[in-house]
C-alpha cells in the first residue's frame, strides 16, 4: 500500500519547520548531519529541540554559528549585490538587521552573494547521495526562476543574497535529505496559509506574500486570514512546490506517525508545521 506524507499548512512554511516536522516524525538528525557535513563547509552546526507553540509541543530545527553560538537566523545579514532574495528568516524576523559583523562573515564567507553557478559547483563537489543533490539544485532553481521573472532577467544573471548564504544553503539540503530518509511514496499538502501585511527586507516594504513566494505558488491552493506576517517564506514555498504531488484536503490514512515543525515566532495560531504520515486505505 502506498505510504503517503501529508502537510498541513496551517501556518504556513519554512525551511526549518519542514526539517522540524520530519525531525519529529522519526528521522534521525545525525544521518541529515552527516549528509549536510558533506559539503564541506564550516563554522555551523545543526541542533535540534523540543519547544512548544501555543500549547503543542514540536520540534525547533536550527543552524547555529559555532564562533557565537548563536541561531543564525540572528546574526546580522549582508546587504547590496545584484539582486537579493526576500529570505525566509523573514518569517520570523520581521525587522531589518543592521549591517554585517565578522561572526556572520565566518559562517557565510566572502561570496554570500551566489548565482547558481556557485549553488551547483558547492553541491557538485559534495558528497551527496545524487538524488539528494539534484533536490537541492532542483529547488534552488525554483527559487531563481521566480526571482528571475520578478526582477525581469535571466536566471543565470540572478545572485542569490541571503537565500544563497550557506545558512538557507544547509536548511534546503536538510529537507531532501530529511525526506529522502523519510521513504514515503507520496507527499500531499493542504491548501498553504500564506499570511497577509507587509515583510520589511533588503528591497524595502513588500506585500506578503513576497513577489518570488507568489510566483513560485502559482497553482498552489493558497489563502490568508487576518493573522499579520511572513508565514510562507521563498523557501518553504519551493519545498511545497517540489515535493508534492498534489495539494488537496487529509486524504483516508492508517496513521503512523504525526510529527510538528516549529517556527520561530510565537503567533495567534501555533507556529507549526504539521506532518502526517500513514499508508493510504479506502474510504
């Protein structure tokens, strides 16, 4: 019987509440480790803990700076460059940060600012199992075909800004791995709360959803309510976008394991991710 990974989007997505949910659902944080430490890159580590969001208990998913020890969703972002993508830390940093510092230059580097050429040769030269690298590339070229319509270039012209730092670069490579170990036949979304306001970024005030988070739900079942905010970041819409198979209420399951993804910000709902995972039985 088919085994099937059902989303709800109930309050929105991003890349750390997709890792959490599947971190919660069973699957193991040092095999996604090790995975991940096979880009050879420096100046991190991955945590994982239980916390909880409005009286439900989940599972916060976190890449930490090992100089501060600090979450790196709080170390001060770049700014300029080509173009710059509305990250999804906005979706729990809703304030622009003020201007870099050297901790934030040992996680990220001299090259925060990547096109995709840069995305595609850190992955080459990985250790990734190959249909976890052509994930990540898969995703990260999501993301630059909906930065390129929005801004009108080509897709090789646009530079990632803070969605190619190597934070937002571990954070995708978690998820395909997380979910590649997660071994379900298909995965299913519920209709995606988007959020509604305004997000202050690089590029200034902009509507929420962000243009590139829009672009890349094009087809998606989306909705907002009067909850303010960021609830799905770029990122998190990417994930959604390639990894499921369609988007369409709880299907009939045989349930047997339910795992939550939280976020960072405590909001009117519970900021989670919920994850679902049973074989597929008849009605």
């Amino acid at each position: 019987m088919k085994r099937i990974l059902y989303l709800d989007a109930f309050a929105g997505v991003s890349g750390d509440m997709f890792v959490g949910a599947l971190l919660d659902l069973g699957v193991d944080l040092e095999a996604v480790r090790q995975d991940v430490a096979s880009l050879n890159l420096e100046g991190f580590e991955l945590r994982a803990s239980k916390v909880t969001r409005q009286g439900i208990v989940g599972t916060k998913f976190d890449v930490m700076d090992r100089g501060t020890n600090r979450n790196v969703d709080e170390l001060p972002a770049h700014h300029g460059g080509h173009l710059e993508h509305y990250h999804e830390h906005y979706h729990e940093h809703e304030q622009q940060h003020p201007s870099h510092d050297d901790n934030h230059l040992k996680l990220h580097g001299p090259h925060a600012h990547r096109g995709l050429k840069e995305i595609r040769r850190i992955i080459g030269e990985s250790a990734l199992l190959p249909e976890v690298a052509a994930d990540t590339i898969a995703l990260f070229e999501i993301i630059g075909r909906a930065e390129a319509l929005v801004h009108g270039v080509g897709i090789e012209e646009v530079h990632f800004h803070e969605v190619g730092a190597l934070d937002t670069i571990i954070d995708i490579v978690a998820a395909a791995s997380a979910l590649r170990r997660l071994r379900v036949d298909e995965v299913v979304c519920s209709p995606v709360h988007v959020g509604s306001g305004t997000v202050r970024c690089a590029h200034g005030v902009l509507p929420v959803p962000a243009p590139a988070t829009l672009e890349i739900l094009k087809g998606v079942p989306i909705y907002a309510t009067e909850i303010r905010g960021e609830l799905t970041t770029p990122t998190g819409a990417a994930l959604l976008r390639h990894f499921c198979h369609r988007f369409a209420p709880l299907p009939p399951l045989m349930v047997e394991a339910i795992g939550y993804g939280a976020g960072t910000k405590e909001r009117e709902i519970p900021n989670l991710l919920r994850a679902t995972v049973g074989t597929e039985c008849e009605r």
